[in-house]
C-alpha cells in the first residue's frame, strides 16, 4: 500500500507541474505575444461590429512599426479605463488633411475601400487644416465616418506610438464572418 501512495503523490506532483507550466505558457503567450478583444461599439462599421471577437498580434510591434492600414488596438488617449480599436491612416512624417469629405495623405486621397460607399468623412476639430504626424505618433481613425461614430485623431490628434497595444490580425467570432481583418 505504500508503493501506491508514493505512486499516487508522485503522479499529483507530475499533473501541478505540468499544470503549472502551462498556466506559465499560457500567461506568456497573453502577455507577449497574442491577445484577444472585444468590439464594443460602432466606431469600425462596416468593418468590424459590435461584438465582434478578434485575436490581436502584440509581438509584431515589438520587431517593426505598426504601418499605414494597420487596424490596431491602442490605449484611449483620453480615458484611463479603456482602449480603442481603429486603423492607422498616417505614420510619423506625414501630413494630413480631411477636407470636402475627404482624408488627404502626403497630397493624395486615400482610397479607403473599407468605408461605405458615398459616405462623407468629417474632420471635426482638424476639418481643413494639415496636420504633420510627429515622430513616434499615429493619426488612427475609425471606418466609420458619420458624424459622432468614432472618437480618433479628429478630435485627439496623433497618438504616442506607446498607446498602440496590438495588432487585430483576426475575427474568430461570429463564426459566419470568421477570417483575417484589415
């Protein structure tokens, strides 16, 4: 009987371990490397929709900078308790400039596919006037360009490159629209 009991600890001793590991593994992988979140408003229709579940990539930020495109997920500038999930339109060194329903990058219009069709973007505080991204800064808007919808660079300005937390890189839930983001 106590070759049994030894057995037995010793097989305990074993699953906390590997259990203990992979509780490591899996705060590592949070931590550093991947992330999920959630969308929790409108601000990225048609895009992204509220309630969308997406799996965010931390670690392509640490070898490279995040690029014009990107859908990123950035502490709020403006808020201590939240983050804010919107697409970069202007990387350090450019000038922007939202004028007659349109966002200007470098001189030219950017073809932003991801809008709706004939929608009117609003510059709010920056409407006409050309703003140059600072190093180390990003000019992020939402895809969704109606009057209110989101709260981004046209009211905040460019965001420190610091605040940008991940890269969404894919939508696992709903499940009928499951795939890669951008």
């Amino acid at each position: 009987m106590t070759e049994n009991k030894v057995s037995w600890k010793a097989e305990a001793l074993d699953w906390a371990k590997s259990i203990a590991i992979a509780v490591a593994i899996g705060l590592f992988i949070k931590t550093f490397i991947f992330n999920t979140t959630y969308v929790d408003g409108h601000s990225m229709n048609p895009t992204l929709h509220n309630g969308d579940r997406l799996i965010t990539a931390k670690i392509v930020y640490y070898f490279g900078d995040p690029e014009v495109g990107d859908i990123v997920v950035l502490h709020a500038p403006d808020r201590d308790d939240a983050d804010y999930i919107k697409r970069i339109i202007g990387a350090p060194g450019d000038e922007i400039l939202i004028q007659d329903g349109k966002i200007y990058r470098n001189g030219t219009a950017l073809e932003e596919p991801y809008i709706e069709k004939d929608i009117h973007t609003y510059g709010e505080y920056v409407e006409g006037e050309t703003i140059k991204v600072p190093e180390d800064k990003y000019f992020v808007v939402g895809d969704n360009r109606v009057r209110g919808a989101s709260k981004d660079s046209r009211y905040f300005k460019s965001v420190d490159k610091e605040l940008i937390k991940s890269k969404a890189v894919f939508r696992y839930y709903p499940f009928n629209n499951m795939g890669s983001v951008q």
